[in-house]
C-alpha cells in the first residue's frame, strides 16, 4: 500500500488523504482544528510541541502547547502585529532557556506544491498572506528538525482553520440576522394590534386598576416593539456610507454622553488617541487624525461598547480585591496589517472575566451572559453588524485583569482594499 507521510510521526494512506484533510480542516472551531493538527504532526511522538496562530490583527494569538497525548490549548495577548520569538518561546516552554527553543514561522508564501511523496496541494481563497499567520516551536534537543515540506503543509493548514475561525462565526450570525428579518416582520403584525387595542381601551376605562393593568400591557408591548426594531435594523442595516472624519472629536462627543453617568457609578475613564503603533508602517498619517468611516455607524459601535463597559464595572466593589477602583479605558491607534490599514479601537474594562461561553456568544443577539451587557439583546450585536459591514473585524479578549472589546476598520471598504 502507497503512503504519504504529511508530518512527522504519522502515516496517512494515500486513499485516505481526503478523509485526513476533512478531519482537519472541518473541524468545528480553530482550537479543535489545532488540537487534531497537533495530533497528526507528532503521531506517536511524545515530544513537546507547539503550535501558535494569529488569524488577523486581533487581541490574541490562540496556541496548542504539549504532545499528542497531552496537550494545553492557551491564548496569550499580545501587542504589535506580530508576537515576538520570545513571547513565543515563553508562552511555550516558560521553564526552558528561549535560546534552546526553535521557532518557525508558518507562511503560505511560497505556496505548497505537490509531488510524489507530499499531499496534493491545497488551494485556497485566502490568498498568499506576506508575513507570518502562525508558528511552530520546539526544544531542539526533543525532536528533530522540521522538514520545509512539513513546515509548508502546516502552513497551509493553519491558513484554512484561521480564515474558517472567521468565518464560521460570520455565517452564524449572517443565519440569524436572516431568522431575525423574517421573525420580526411576523411579530410586527399581531403586536401592533395588541398596542392599538390596549391604548384604545386605555382611552375608556376609568377603573384605576385596571389603567394600571392596560398601561403595563401597552408598556410591554412597546418594549417588543423596540425590540423588533433592533431586530430589523441588525436584519438589514443601513449600508455604511464612509467618510474621512476626524477621529478624535468624533470619540470625545460620545464619552462627554456618559460623564454624569460615569461619576456617579465612580468609574474612571481613560481615553488615548494615540499615533500608528511601533513597528508598524503605516502610511496613511504620521498622527492618526482623519480616517475613512460612516462617522453616525462609528458612533452607534463606540456607544454601545461604552455601555457594555459601565455594565461590566459597575458590578465590582469599590475598590475591587487589587485594590483597583472601576476603570474603563478607549485606545483608538492606527495600525498595518498584511499590507492594509486600520483604525484599532480598544475598549477595555477591569470588569470581571467573561466566561468560554460569554466569549463564544457575545456577538449572538438575545444571549443573556452575565457581561453581555444588550439591554434588549442587541447591543454587541449591532457593533458586529456595523463593523462586518465596514469590512472590518471585531473580537473580545478577556483575562482576570481585563476585558478588551476590539474593533478594527479599514481604510478601504473592506480588507481586500476593494
């Protein structure tokens, strides 16, 4: 029987390449896809590897730590575009010297091709990314060298789970926004007559009791009605309309909305509008200034992350058991990323940390996770609608000294400068 031998320590007969690609790739997150890629490349091996992976300009990078048999999936944030080789090899391997760990960075650039004894090549829709999407690291006295033919499939693997991480999560809620579109224009019918009737009734009865009952059916039904509007607007929002704003007075006219609110839950509020970030080149501004983005759309995305904050913060004593008091801080910086350019804005609180599941379903409408901060259930919601309709990306990192919220915009209209 023919065989190919894709990564180290494991066979894959020939027949079943497609079987062993499917399993790998249809996976149903990025961290299952990493745990089945680690099984794979060490087989039976019981040496230490790692395997780190960045999808984008997000707030962490996602890495699988250990053998096959025992392995720890972990995120570690990180600041610049790229984790730095020590962050690598100390998130890896913290007891071992870094100078004794090998790191690799995993490219798809060249792309992999086929021969007699490697799998078929892969073809993706990503597109050949210039710098680095992941990498490989390992104690050098553990395991022999990685082979390029072995690093390139590992790249490519990585390319296709970092770029279905994405979108997965976006055809989710693209699924429910449509479920939402249809629901809310049936329950608009029978509940605009249940409001009609109520304050039709409302008009005639002169019983003080039943006012009271006839106002709390008419109160209810305008808070469905609410409700059923922020379904319709994340079902079909209005098309984003950019425009170079200035960034700074445009951030300033939202927080000034919350100072009243801020100083009575006693929460601090740091703002940082701050020049591109060190070691990127970007070339758009040397300060960041004017950027091209629906500014109304922009304003709705920093409103409700703002209140999401408050919810979060506000739930802590004063000062929590560090010692700290309620904070909240809005970093707003100019960064590059394979080649394009973006607004990176952060909210961060020192609220508690979100649980798995809070992290997973924040974006869902209706979710009732403790952080979720909707009011109706839409309000992180609609960030991810406006901001997937700038062709930007938004995502969540939360430890047990913060929460960030992350929202990044393009300069073009979406990230592939069309």
């Amino acid at each position: 029987m023919n065989s190919t031998t894709p990564c180290a320590g494991t066979t894959v007969p020939a027949e079943g390449v497609s079987h062993w690609l499917g399993g790998v790739l249809r996976t149903a997150t990025l961290e299952d896809g990493l745990v089945r890629l680690l099984s794979y490349f060490e087989g039976d091996a019981s040496t230490r590897t790692a395997i780190w992976v960045w999808p984008g300009p997000q707030l962490a990078a996602t890495g699988i730590i250990g053998s096959s048999r025992f392995y720890d999936v972990r995120q570690q944030e990180f600041v610049g575009s790229l984790p730095a080789p020590g962050d690598l090899a100390h998130w890896s391997f913290p007891e071992i010297d870094p100078a004794l760990v090998e790191i690799r960075p995993c490219r798809t650039d060249p792309p992999v091709r086929s021969n007699a004894q490697e799998l078929p090549a892969i073809r993706t829709d990503v597109g050949v990314r210039s710098t680095s999407l992941g990498a490989l690291c390992w104690v050098r006295s553990e395991r022999p060298v990685v082979t390029a033919a072995e690093l390139a499939w590992l790249s490519t693997l990585i390319e296709h789970l970092a770029a279905r991480e994405l979108q997965l999560r976006d055809a989710k809620l693209k699924s429910l926004a449509e479920f939402a579109g249809g629901a809310g224009h049936e329950i608009n019918n029978p509940l605009g007559t249940i409001l009609g009737r109520s304050q039709l009734l409302l008009r005639q009865e002169v019983d003080p009791e039943r006012r009271r009952w006839l106002t709390a059916i008419g109160g209810q039904a305008l808070r469905i009605r609410d409700m059923i509007s922020d379904t319709m607007v994340y079902a079909r929002p209005p098309i984003a309309k950019p425009r170079p704003v200035d960034i700074e007075p445009l951030i300033h006219s939202v927080t000034d909305r919350f100072d009243k609110e801020l100083a009575q839950v006693g929460i601090q509020l740091h703002i940082r509008i701050a020049s591109p970030i060190s070691g990127s080149a970007s070339t758009l501004n040397p300060q960041l200034s004017t950027f091209p983005l629906d500014p109304e759309q922009f304003q709705v995305v920093c409103i409700e992350l703002l209140r999401n904050a408050i919810r979060a913060v506000g739930s802590i004593p004063l000062p929590n058991e560090a010692g700290q008091n309620r904070r909240i801080g809005l970093r707003a910086r100019q960064r590059s990323w394979q080649g394009h350019e973006w607004l990176e804005l952060d909210l961060c609180n020192n609220g508690p940390e979100l649980t798995p599941a809070e992290r997973t379903h924040a974006f869902d409408p209706f979710y009732s996770g403790r952080d979720a901060g909707r009011g109706l259930g839409f309000g992180l919601t609609k960030c991810w609608r406006i901001v997937t309709g700038h062709g930007g990306r938004i995502g969540v990192h939360s430890t047990a000294e913060r929460t960030v919220f992350r929202t990044l915009w393009p300069a073009c209209r979406n990230a592939a400068g069309e």
